[in-house]
C-alpha cells in the first residue's frame, strides 16, 4: 500500500478561508472603488515574464529573489560540466527563460511600450494580481502575495503625484486606519551623494538608507562605510538622516546641503511644488517629508512614497515612486510615469489586528430556510428566491434531517438567521424566523418574511 502523504503547501504561501476571502475581497473592492474614481482603467499581464523582461530591472539584490521557471522539456540536456561549476546564477540564466512577476510595475512597462498604439497617454490604469519573491518568510513577509497598483504613465505633472497622495488618503479613510503618508525625492538623493563626493555610489548609498528603520542609523554608516564612503562624505549625510522639524524646516535643510548639485535643486524644487499642492487638497491622514527615505528600486527618479500604520506594528504598507525611463528598455524612451502599489495582505494583517472589517462586509450566509421534508421545502423555495432579488444572502439546507442539526449547521456558519415551516406554518402562510444571536423568535407571514429580514 501506498504512504500517504501528508498534505502541505511551500513556506511563504498561504490558503484562505471563506472568512478571510471575504475579508480579502472587502479589501480589493475598496480599493478598486477608489481607483474607479479617480479615472484608472484595469488590465492583467501573465504571472510570468520573460527574464529578460524582469532582470536588471529591481537591482542586484531584487534580481537574487526572482523566482525562476525552468524551461519545458529536457532543460538540462545542453548543460556541461563547465556549466556546473559557474554557480546557480548562471546555470538558471541557461535553463530558465521565463520567471514570475517580482511586481507588477515592470510588466506594466512592458505592456505600454508593446501596446503603444492601442491606448491614449497619459495612461492611468490600475492592477490588482499576485506577485512573487523567493524572499525569507516572516511576520508580514510573504513569497506570494498580491498588490494593488495604481500607476499613470506619459506625464511628467506633479498633480499625478498629488492625486496617488489623495487615492492613499480616501482608502485608508474608507478603512478606518491612520497612515502616516512619507513623502522624499530620488533627485535630492541623487543630489545627496554629489555632495557626499560619491556620485557614482547613489545605489549604494540608497540601498543603505531604505534599511535605516530596520537596522538604526549606527548600522547604515557601517555599511556605506564598508562601500567606500568616507567619514567625511558619511558627516555630510548623517544631519540630513537624524533631522526633525517641520515641512518648511525641513526643506530648507535640504535646500542648503544639496545647493551646490543641479539634480538635488530640482529634487528640492519638486518637493517643494507637490507639499504646495497637497496644502490645497485637504488631505486628512498624516503627510510628512522624510528625507531619510529612499526606497531601494534603481528605476526610482522623482518622487517616492511610502506609507505606514499609525496604530499597528507591520511594516510599510503602501509604497511608490515617480520613474522617468522604465519604458525605454523596451525601446520607449523618455516616457515618465508614477505610481503607487498597496500591500493587501499587510493591509489585511492591519485590518485584522485592529479589528476594522466591516461585518456587513465579511458576513456570508444570513439566512438558513430549514429542510423539514419535500413539502416544506417546496413551501419555501419561492421564499428562498425572493430573499435572493432582494439581496439577501440565503441557502435551503440540503438534507431533510433534525432540527437540531441544521441549528449547528448555521451557528458553525455564523447564520444570523434559521427559518423554520412545517406542515402548520405551510397551511397558516406563516414562517417561524428565529434571530440564533439573540435567541428571539417571531411569526410573520410568508409576504412579510422578507422585509423583516430586510430591517
């Protein structure tokens, strides 16, 4: 006889409940909702890509966490013993042509730039699907996970910022959730490194700012240090990295340390503009510069943001940026877009922790109709059905058994309501509705069951 295996699915991964997948798609359809409003249009890319089309593109550190399909067929059998002592980069990029999404913003790039002459710039559309990343689970780390993004692409205006600023304050409004909204420019830190007299370490540098909340400023100075930067370059960086103050102040610090490089004025000049906009657009949720934000993606220009809980501990929940030239790798040059990608499943984690669902959002079933034989069922079907055109979540309890059985059946399934008729309650035009919360039970008519369920 056969072992039986023990069922289970790869680290990183998760199965959903109904109960979750309602809260899932509570969480999507908000989202959606507000995307809607602002005029985004949805579309879907493959879960894979070429590799071509994802390597290079998220910098040496992304490109190690790309989950790698191995091609069709015999994969191995043009592969020599040379091939094998190279190391597993190398050996994948032979074997493996194709790979799964590690976001969706690359594959949007693809998708504009292959189907260019079929929309209208600036192209404002929203995406909401999963993406993979051979990364070590954790506490709100997942190797499968979705995102929702929302991007705009063929215009360089900062009122594109200012509306991903506005779509992140009403969704988390609708969530009930306080976010601080962090806001920096890649310019000022392109700026930053010319004046720290290590221009060409901007990845370098960046990489280790984006780990400042995980690892203390301590930590990042030791490893700038160990990638060339010198103390003096490191004393120009630190006062911008442990400041505190206002807006204003703020910009004004920047303004004085990276006066001297063109790119970091205009950064500080793009801030400057957005930060006016958002003063005029009544935003609710907490909005700030932080200048030691860097967000680690190398396709990053302009503007980058980063949300997160104000009232629960998780990470960043909500992450973005402007990106000049993503388009012209796949031969579109010069076309400028921004967006912003939310972390449903962060998202969920919050929602949960401080126990935000809606339960009209997340309920299922809110009547059980009782099965006592053929008779009562056919009396009830009709009733059943007007349940259903008035939007009333409903089921007929499949088997003719004891009552008490179909009470459990709906407690388990948290029903709200169980419907009981029999032969009396057929002959009278009566049902029976009792309310399994409250333990109340009242008699109406069969005509009048569904606006009382309906109060």
């Amino acid at each position: 006889m056969a072992q039986v295996q023990k069922p289970s699915i790869p680290k990183g991964t998760r199965d959903f409940s109904p109960e979750q997948m309602a809260g899932r798609n509570y969480i999507f359809d908000t989202i959606k909702s507000v995307f809607k409003q602002f005029g985004y249009k949805p579309i879907e890319t493959p879960s894979m890509e070429n590799l071509s089309t994802l390597l290079g593109k998220y910098g040496e550190e992304g490109d190690k966490l790309l989950f790698k399909v191995l091609n069709s067929g015999e994969a191995f059998s043009g592969i020599s013993a040379d091939d094998l002592q190279k190391g597993s980069n190398a050996l994948s990029l032979k074997v493996c042509e194709k790979g799964l999404r590690y976001d969706l913003t690359v594959p949007f790039a693809r998708y504009v730039v292959q189907h260019r002459n079929e929309i209208t710039f600036p192209f404002k559309r929203y995406q909401i699907q999963p993406v993979w990343r051979a990364d070590r689970p954790q506490k709100g780390r997942y190797r499968e996970f979705y995102q929702c993004d929302v991007d705009v692409i063929g215009s360089k205006s900062l009122l594109n910022e200012l509306e991903l600023v506005q779509i992140v304050d009403k969704v988390f409004g609708k969530f009930g959730i306080n976010v601080c909204i962090k806001i920096n420019n890649r310019k000022i830190l392109a700026g930053l490194a010319e004046v720290m007299g290590f221009p060409e370490k901007l990845v370098e540098i960046t990489i280790a700012m984006d780990k400042i909340d995980k690892i203390g400023l301590d930590a990042v100075k030791e490893e700038m240090l160990s990638e060339g930067v010198d103390e003096k370059g490191f004393s120009i960086l630190e006062p911008v990295l442990s400041f505190i103050g206002t807006t204003r102040e703020k910009i004004a610090l920047i303004s004085d340390v990276v006066s001297s490089s063109e790119t970091g004025r205009k950064g500080v000049e793009e801030l400057q503009t957005l930060f006016n906009y958002i003063a005029e657009a009544n935003i609710s949720q907490k909005v700030e510069i932080d200048l030691s934000l860097a967000r680690g993606l190398n396709y990053y220009t302009g503007a980058i943001f980063e949300v997160k809980a104000l009232d629960f501990a998780i990470g960043s929940i909500c992450g973005g940026g402007r990106y000049d030239n993503l388009t012209g790798i796949f031969g579109l040059p010069d076309v400028s877009g921004v967006g912003i990608s939310f972390g449903a499943d962060r998202i969920y984690d919050v929602l949960t922790g401080l126990d935000k669902f809606p339960q009209e959002a997340i309920g299922g079933t809110r009547v059980l109709l009782s099965n006592m034989d053929e008779a009562s069922v056919a009396y009830l079907l009709p009733l059943a059905g007007k349940l259903r055109e008035n939007n009333i979540n409903c089921e007929v309890y499949p088997d003719s058994s004891k009552l008490k059985k179909q009470f459990e059946y709906a407690e388990k399934n948290n029903i709200p309501f169980f419907i009981i008729a029999g032969e009396s309650e057929a002959q009278a035009g009566t049902v029976n509705i009792k309310n399994l919360e409250t333990g109340e039970q009242s008699t109406v008519s069969i005509a009048e069951a569904v606006a009382f369920l309906d109060r």
